[in-house]
C-alpha cells in the first residue's frame, strides 16, 4: 500500500533528473528565491544545482565568457577559503549569490549609452570648445557649432591620444564600442581627422573618483587624471580605422565583464595633418558603449587595489515608488513559480488517489 501525505517533498518524489528539468524552466529570478525558501532540503538541491547560475545564462548569454571571474578568480563577493569540507559549499553559495544578484539586477536589452560621463582626455586643443564633453553629444551641431573633441597638433603622427570615461554602473557588459571620427567641413577639402587604429581598456580607479560639478571640469581642462590612476583589467585587440565620417561600429571578441565602471578608448596613430599648422590631429565626434549595466538599487563596490568586490543591495528613496508599483503588479500576477508547484500538488494528489483506491480494492474481485 503506498501511503503518502500532501506535504511530501517533490524532490525527493521526482528524482534529481526531473526535478531539475522542472525547476530549469523558472524564468524569474524571484521564484528561484521562492524556491530556495521553500526548505532546507530545496535550498541546498537550487545551491548544488546551480539554478541561478544557469537561470543567469540562459537571460544573459553573453555572461558566459565572463564566469571565470566570478567562479575561478573569486574577484566577485569573494568566497571563504578554508581547507576542510565547507570550502566547496561556500563556494557554491558565493556562486548563487553572485548569478541571482546579476540576474535580477542586470538590464534585461542592450543599451546604446552605457557611458555615463567623461573623465579625462590626453589632451584638448581648444578647452572647452572642443571638449571630450562634446563625444557625448548625439548631435553632430549645437548651437549652429560643431560638436566634437579634438587632440592638440603633433608632429610625430605615431603620438597616441586617450580619451578616459566613466560608465553608468560599476558593473557593465559590454560587447561593442561606437567612434565616429570628425569631418572638419569649415576646413578646405572636408578634411577627417581620425586615428589610425583604436584599442580598448576597462578596469576601475585605484582611489575613488569623488568629484562635483566645479572640479570635474577643472580636471577636465587640466587633464588631471592620467593612465596610472586606473587599474585596467582588460585590454582589446587593436581595431583599424577608417577615414571615413560615420560611426564606426567595434565588435569586441567576446562580450567583456567591466568592474569598476571606467573605460579608456585609446587612439592610435594620426592621419590627417592639418594645413594651417602643418601639425596632425585626432578628432572624434561621437562615442558609444553597447552593453548592459546594473540597476539600482543594485551595485557592487570595489575593495582593493586587487579588484576583489563585494555585492551591493542600496535601495533609494526615488527607487521606492518604482520598487512598490513594480511589486503590486508582479502581486497581480500568478507566479510562474506558484503556478508550476500548484500543477505538481495536483500531480501528486493524484498519483496517492489512485494508489489509495487501488490499496482498498478486494483482493478477489480481480482486476
């Protein structure tokens, strides 16, 4: 006779393999957390199974190239190491932890602005007219003016530029650049003032970049922050430029995990001289960061000049409307999560029916 009472536990009634089909076709984050709560036992199966971790790569695919900061280098809400049995445990919590927090707080579509503000440009020919300020602008006129940054002359065409950003988010994937080179139309024969190839760097500052409004362009127009303020945790390949007037599209080999938040575009070497001065110039009107970003109120702080980081959860007070309205309307539907454990319930009710009747049949009577 099968006896089986209603709060038996699925997992253990469907198995390791079916429970974890059933469990991999959650498609929200929350109810991998309901899941989680449910028990222990279901707690510890979700951790050991890695279903944030493949929940997390299914929405993000692109996160993939990027697991091996996260699970080997422990660089992300770094894990205890310890040398007994806990150690694989504590890792695999780390590894929940860290997949949840991106799933839920990554964009769900790629942005086109992931560039947040400007840092610092190597140089600038005419402050603040020419500004690395302007690459930010869409517009290619404001104000009837052309709207672009523009190196100082040099008459070495090997002199590299550098122009140095801060990203909306201290966490960004990011898979493509965009730079469009300035046509100087006000000048004989529509001159293009582009480099010759361009590379990429991301990392972080070694110190906090605390700044308002006054000293940003104070530090702007000085230059003040150089290469060796910042750690740079990825370097691309070089990409070659063309003269032409269009925004240029750089697809990186794979999608890049940036932690940190500060991007360098490095402009290598110099095409067009100028003939006024007989000097060469880089000029660049416009620059892109495709990608996604974390959303408040998630964010990630960077511990040490190591790069090791830890996950943050800072709610805001202009969050909370948002936040309050994005919970009524998940409330006013059924959860997936809720919806799939009802048809199990169901399932299972059903199989202890059957076998209960089955059980109660008289042995004589035959089938």
């Amino acid at each position: 006779m099968l006896k089986m009472d209603n709060r038996g536990d699925f997992l253990q009634l469907l198995g390791l393999d079916m429970s974890t089909k059933i469990l991999n076709h959650l498609d929200d984050p929350s109810d991998v957390v309901r899941a989680c709560s449910v028990s222990r036992s279901w707690h510890r199966f979700v951790i050991e199974n890695g279903l944030s971790r493949q929940l997390c790569l299914k929405s993000f695919p692109e996160i993939s190239n990027a697991t091996h900061i996260i699970e080997v280098n422990n660089m992300i809400e770094p894990a205890k190491i310890s040398s007994d049995d806990s150690a694989e445990w504590e890792r695999l919590k780390r590894d929940h932890r860290v997949y949840a927090f991106l799933t839920r707080g990554l964009t769900p579509f790629m942005r086109r602005d992931c560039i947040s503000e400007p840092i610092s440009a190597s140089s600038t020919d005419h402050y603040p007219g020419e500004s690395i300020q302007n690459t930010l602008e869409p517009r290619d006129r404001v104000e009837d003016r052309a709207s672009y940054w523009s190196s100082k002359g040099a008459s070495d065409p090997k002199v590299p530029e550098t122009l140095i950003y801060k990203l909306v988010a201290n966490l960004c994937v990011v898979t493509e650049i965009h730079v469009q080179p300035f046509q100087a139309s006000f000048q004989y024969d529509f001159p293009i003032y582009s480099s010759k190839a361009v590379r990429f760097r991301m990392g972080y500052p070694r110190h906090p970049l605390r700044f308002d409004e006054d000293d940003r362009d104070a530090f702007l127009a000085a230059h003040k922050w150089m290469d060796d303020e910042f750690i740079w945790t990825y370097t691309s390949p070089e990409f070659p430029m063309v003269q032409e007037n269009c925004l240029q599209k750089f697809k990186l080999p794979e999608p890049v995990l940036c932690i940190g938040g500060i991007l360098q575009v490095e402009l290598l070497g110099r095409v067009q001289r100028q003939e006024i001065d007989g000097l060469y110039y880089i000029c660049v009107s416009h620059v892109q960061v495709v990608g996604r970003s974390l959303l408040l109120p998630f964010d990630i702080q960077v511990l040490d000049p190591s790069g090791l980081c830890a996950l943050i959860y800072k709610p805001k007070t202009e969050c909370c409307k948002s936040s309050t309205q994005s919970s009524v309307t998940e409330a006013s539907r059924p959860s997936h999560f809720h919806a799939l454990t009802e048809r199990l319930m169901q399932l299972l009710r059903s199989r202890v029916v059957v076998a209960n009747r089955e059980s109660d049949k008289d042995p004589s009577s035959g089938v």
